[in-house]
C-alpha cells in the first residue's frame, strides 16, 4: 500500500469513528448549536459553501419531495386501477350480453381497445405461432403483415379451441414490452375464447 493510500485509509477510519462518535452522542449539537451555522458543506446544487443546517434542510426538503412523489404515484396508480377494475366488469358484462358470434367479436374488440387504450384490437385466423408480446421488430412476419405499419409494439394470443388469434397493436413502443407478464394477457385470452365458444355454441 501506498503513502497516499495508508493515509486515505486512517482519514477514513477517523471519519468512521467520529461518525460513529457523534451517532453515539445525540445531544452533542443541542449543546453545542453554534456549530450547525459554522460547519461549512459543499452545496450539492451550487458552488458555495453552506452551513450544516442548511445541508441539512436541503436534505429533509428533497426527502419531502420524494415522498410527496411516491404517494402522488401509488394516488395515481390507485386511481388508474379502479379505473381498469371498472372496464374490466363493464367488458364482461358486454361480453355476457352478446348474443351472437358477432356481438362478441365486437365487445372483444371494443372493449379491449379501452381498457388497453390501444389503436389495435383484432380477431384473426391469419397468423400462426405462439403468444408474443413485444416489439414489432422482433415479432413473426406473419405477425408483422397482419399489422399496419404504425404499429410498433403488439401482442398476440392464442385463442386455441376456437381457432382464432387475438392481435392487440399500439403506436406506443412502451405498452407492450418483451418482459411484461403474460398471466393478465392470458386471462383475458381466456375469457375471449369462452366467450366466443359460447356463441359459436
């Protein structure tokens, strides 16, 4: 080991035990308040130098407007779940009410391109292979031709027992990305494909 770094390693060392020194000793800077105005600290956002206690405002102000970010994003996802739950039932509901082949293509189609809020919903007996969701880069051709040309991500399930393929296609290349989970995406698979059998009947 070299001079400069034995002597890196004691300064960290006598940082660590102050550290672990004043953790220690939670009333030292009530007695000695004094030193939060004169202890000097780089400012993260600037070159001048700042007082401990403003370091330490600076922290507790972007610790705040962490948290006032993540529960801003779990009222919005909450928001936006209730918002699915709702179209899910009202599609189910449609899809009971069908009352023919027709009538269930329709609610398929239709409804799924609100709850996904997708440009695409098709049904298909055009395209073979096995489910896909990703981009369309690396999608089947076959796939690929039974899409228009905006359309840059997609998915693809296999409605099996009634011989048919359910395309879900958006111009956005983040709704549908090769490591999303496929159990939702199949449940509504599911859920199609009985629906259209009942029809068929």
């Amino acid at each position: 080991m070299s001079n400069i770094e034995q002597l890196q390693s004691e300064q960290i060392e006598r940082e660590n035990l102050v550290a672990e020194w004043l953790k220690a000793t939670p009333g030292f800077f009530e007695r000695h308040a004094n030193l939060l105005a004169e202890i000097s600290l780089k400012n993260p956002h600037g070159d001048r130098a700042i007082s401990l206690q403003e370091r330490q405002l600076s922290v507790l102000r972007e610790q705040n407007q962490a948290l006032n970010k993540r529960l801003s994003d779990m009222l919005r996802f909450g928001s936006q779940n209730d918002k699915t739950q709702s179209l899910m039932i009202a599609w189910l509901k449609n899809l009971l009410q069908a009352k023919d082949e027709a009538q269930v293509s329709q609610a398929i189609t239709e409804g799924l391109s609100e709850i996904f809020g997708v440009e695409l919903v098709k049904l298909t007996q055009d395209v073979s292979g096995a489910d896909f969701c990703g981009d369309i880069g690396s999608a089947p051709e076959d796939l690929k031709k039974a899409v228009s040309e905006e359309i840059v991500s997609l998915a693809l399930i296999n409605l099996s027992s009634v011989g048919m393929q359910l395309i879900l296609g958006s111009k956005s290349a983040e709704k549908f990305t090769a490591d999303m989970g496929s159990f939702y995406l199949s449940q509504i698979g599911q859920l199609g494909e009985s629906a259209i059998a009942r029809a068929k009947g």
